[in-house]
C-alpha cells in the first residue's frame, strides 16, 4: 500500500510506474486530446505490470490443472535394443548362447494412486485457492495503476493552473511597468522603480518556464507510464475538466466507514484471506506424508532375438541307447529306444516372436511410512509456520489499509479547511494588493512595499491552488477505496 504524505506536490512527484498503451491520433495526424478513463483503460489493458501479473494467473491455472491431472493413471513405454557376442544367456529362450545375437524388448507400463493421506485432494484445493489469489494480485497491480495515473493526470492538471496563475501575474506586472516608466519619464519616481519592475518580469518569467518545464516533466511521465513510444509533450495533452472548488459541507463519510467497505473488496484484503486458508491446505498435505499410500501398477512387455528360431517337424525316428546287459557274461545286451521327431530350424519372423513372446503383469503397491528421518514431522512444522505467516501478513495489510484511509481522510478534512481560509485569506490579499497597486502609482509607497503586498497574494493564491487539488485527490481516493470510479 503506498502512503501519501500531506503535501499533494510530494505525493504526486515520487509517482513512478510503467504502464504500456499504443498512441491514438486521428486519421488526419492531429493530437488527439486524452481524458482521465481513457488513459485509465489503455493503461489496464496495456500496462506492462499487468501483464506480468497476468503470466502470474496463468500460471496459477497451470498449477490446478496438472493438479487435477495428477490423479489421472501415468503410463510409459519402454524398449531397448543390444548386440551380444560370445556366451550370455538368451532372455527370450532362457538359455546358454554362444554366437552373435541381436537382442531387445519393448514394454508399456502404468500406474495410478488409490491412496496418499487425501495429498493429492487437498493439493487441488491448494491450487485453486492460490488461483484466486493470483487473480486477486493481477487485481492490486490494477488498482495501484488507476491511482498512479490518476496522481499524475492531476499533477499535469495542477501545474497547468500554476502556469495559468503566473501568466496573468506576468501580464500584471508587465502592465504595471507601463505605468511606472510613465511615472518615470514624467520625474514622478526614481529609476530604480522601473528597474524592480524588470526584475520581477524576469523573476515571473522565470516562474512560468518552471511551471511549464513541470507540466512537461508530467506529461512526459503520464507518456511513460502509458508508453506511448511516439509521443511526446508537444503532442500530447489532456483533457482540462472542470475541478469544482470544495465546499464548506461536512464530508459525508468517515474513515471507519471507508475501510469497512474496503475490508470487504481491496484485493490486498481479500488475497491474504485465501492465502490463510491456502497455508491451511498445505498443513492437510504436509500431514498426508504420515500416512500409508497404496497404488495399483500393471505392465505389458514382449521380446524378440536374432538367435530364435523355428523347426520343420518330419518323420518320427527311434534312437537305441545300451543301458546295460541281462548277464555277467554281457551277452545280452539292454536297449532303450527313444522317438524322436525330426527337426528342421527356419527363421523366427521379428513380429512374430513380439506377440509370442507377450507378457503382462498387474499389482499393488504398499509403502507404509515408518521412519524418514523426522521429514514429515519438519514438513508439517513448516506448513504450520507458513500459515502463522500467512495470518501475519494478513494482519499487516489490514493494518497498512487502516492507516492510509485515516491519513487520507484527515488530509481531506484538512485541505478542506485550508482551502476555506485560504479563499478567506486570497480575498483579503487581492484587496490589499489592488490598493498598494493604487498607492505605488500615486507615489505613496515604493517597490518594497508593494512587493509585499504581491507576494502575499503570489503566497494565497498559490496556497489555495494546493489545498483545492490536495482536496479532490484526497476525496477521490476515498471514493475509490468505496468501490467508486474515479472521475473528474
């Protein structure tokens, strides 16, 4: 929350911000005149920082979705391909092989949570809150550039009325050293009258390239935070609407009412809210680590190797093998005979031996927590310490909001006040200054006199200029804080 000191000039001159919009101009190339919602709008919609925070949203959606999806099955596949030379054992005959031999499997896998202390549900809670709160900030960076842009739309405003002001004392005071070289010439007053006189024409003058050098100073910031890329002082300008002066009435609110209505709709009030209950969420999930997780897994998988192969069946042979003999004598021998089917080898196809060699499995897995290492334990402590945080943090925004509505509103008060003396004090000095006017002509007073007099018109108009724009500002902040544009 930026604070706002008393004195209007202050406030208005440390403003600084970058704010991003495309210079608007007519089809025919003239300047073309921008009020206060326009540059309000083109900056929300253009602002660099609004952007930024709107990647920030972005993200935040990112972050629930693969929450969501999270709970969704994972499933990979695999494969490997290898050249064998020499002894290894075959994986897809299971045997002893020596030769060269290319070999490989490929496999899909998967898995899916059942179970995990709720992490994954209070995760998706987790995320959405923090959502919310990614918008409720994109929100904050808009408010703080609507009352930037504001601040130095009045600052142009401001320094335009000073610079009018100062014109018409240069105009005066060019009309009063006509008057006074007639004097002179006709031996009324001394020479050093008209020489005060020019002296002071070039003090006004002096005065109003300062007020003009503010007002490009100003625009020339309202151009950068706009970013205006072609534009410039001399081709920019605003619209100069009509600042009604305060009245005397009591300020129909107080600033307990203000930040009633605020509490309840500033986004830097709201989002610490939802990040409390965004810290709470986290505590749930840190405390699913102490619980058993349980999550099913299955996996399809074949083989295939070059040292396959297929047989030919022919015809059915029987093989004698001696076993022994019936006598000592071994004169009769023992025969066993054997079939046996005669086997021609021919190539294994490669897709053939991928689908006769598929295998599946399915199973669960079961991971019980019993110690490690005190981490959950930690996790939990420091989600607890996050939500602390969270609450203090809240206690701070709600803190910094009370102080700037009370601040504002005793400014507003008191800038109503001073401008009523003021007012009371310019009208008293215009007098004074028309009849030293009156009596500098008639020689009955000389130029340190009348200088006096005039300065403290200089001082009463100036002061009253501050006090009626103080004032707006002021009130208009106050509005915004009810939930009420800001309009001029």
């Amino acid at each position: 929350m930026r604070r706002f000191s008393t004195k209007f000039l202050s406030t208005l001159g440390l403003v600084i911000g970058c704010h991003t919009i495309s210079l608007a101009q007519t089809s025919s190339g003239t300047e073309t005149v921008w009020t206060l919602q326009q540059c309000v709008d083109h900056a929300i919609k253009n602002n660099l920082q609004i952007k930024q925070s709107g990647l920030s949203v972005e993200q935040a959606v990112i972050d629930l979705k693969q929450s969501k999806t999270d709970q969704l099955p994972s499933i990979n596949g695999s494969g490997s391909h290898s050249f064998n030379n020499g002894f290894f054992l075959d994986p897809v005959r299971n045997q002893i092989q020596n030769q060269q031999v290319w070999a490989g499997n490929l496999g899909i896998n998967g898995s899916v949570n059942l179970y995990s202390g709720l992490q994954a549900q209070n995760t998706i809670k987790r995320n959405k809150l923090e959502y919310e709160a990614a918008q409720l900030d994109q929100q904050k960076v808009q408010n703080d550039i609507t009352l930037n842009v504001v601040t130095v739309y009045m600052n142009v405003l401001l320094n335009q009325e000073i610079l009018k002001t100062n014109q018409e004392r240069l105009n005066l005071t060019k009309s009063q050293l006509e008057r006074t070289q007639k004097l002179f010439k006709a031996g009324s007053i001394p020479e050093s009258n008209v020489l005060e006189l020019n002296a002071q024409i070039a003090s006004d003058e002096l005065n109003i390239i300062t007020a003009q050098n503010n007002i490009e100073l100003f625009e020339l910031q309202l151009i950068q935070m706009l970013n205006l890329p072609d534009a410039n002082p001399g081709n920019f300008s605003i619209e100069v609407p009509q600042i009604p002066d305060p009245d005397q009435t009591v300020i129909g609110f107080n600033a307990e009412e203000v930040f009633a209505s605020a509490s309840t709709r500033m986004p830097e009030i709201l989002r610490t809210g939802l990040r409390i209950r965004s810290a709470d969420k986290n505590i749930a999930i840190a405390k699913g680590g102490y619980h058993p997780s349980l999550s099913l897994v299955g996996s399809v998988s074949t083989r295939y190797s070059s040292g396959s192969s297929l047989f030919n069946f022919g015809n059915v042979v029987s093989q004698r093998t001696l076993v022994g003999y019936e006598d000592e004598g071994m004169s009769q021998p023992i025969y066993i005979y054997t079939p046996s089917v005669e086997q021609t080898p021919k190539d294994y196809p490669y897709f053939n031996q991928l689908q006769d060699n598929i295998g599946q499995y399915i199973g669960i897995n079961l991971n019980v927590p019993i110690f490690n290492g005190f981490r959950v334990r930690n996790n939990v402590q420091l989600s607890r310490l996050g939500l602390r945080n969270a609450q203090i943090n809240s206690d701070i925004a709600k803190n910094e909001l009370k102080q700037t509505i009370a601040q504002s509103y005793t400014d507003a008060i008191n800038a109503q006040k001073r401008f009523v003396a003021a007012k009371k004090q310019l009208e008293a000095f215009e007098q004074a200054y028309k009849n030293a006017e009156i009596r500098l002509n008639n020689g009955l007073i000389n130029n340190v006199d009348f200088n006096v007099a005039r300065n403290n018109l200089v001082k009463a108009q100036s002061d009253i200029i501050q006090a009626k724009y103080d004032y707006t500002f002021r009130l208009k902040f106050l509005e915004f804080y009810q939930g009420k544009t800001i309009t001029l």
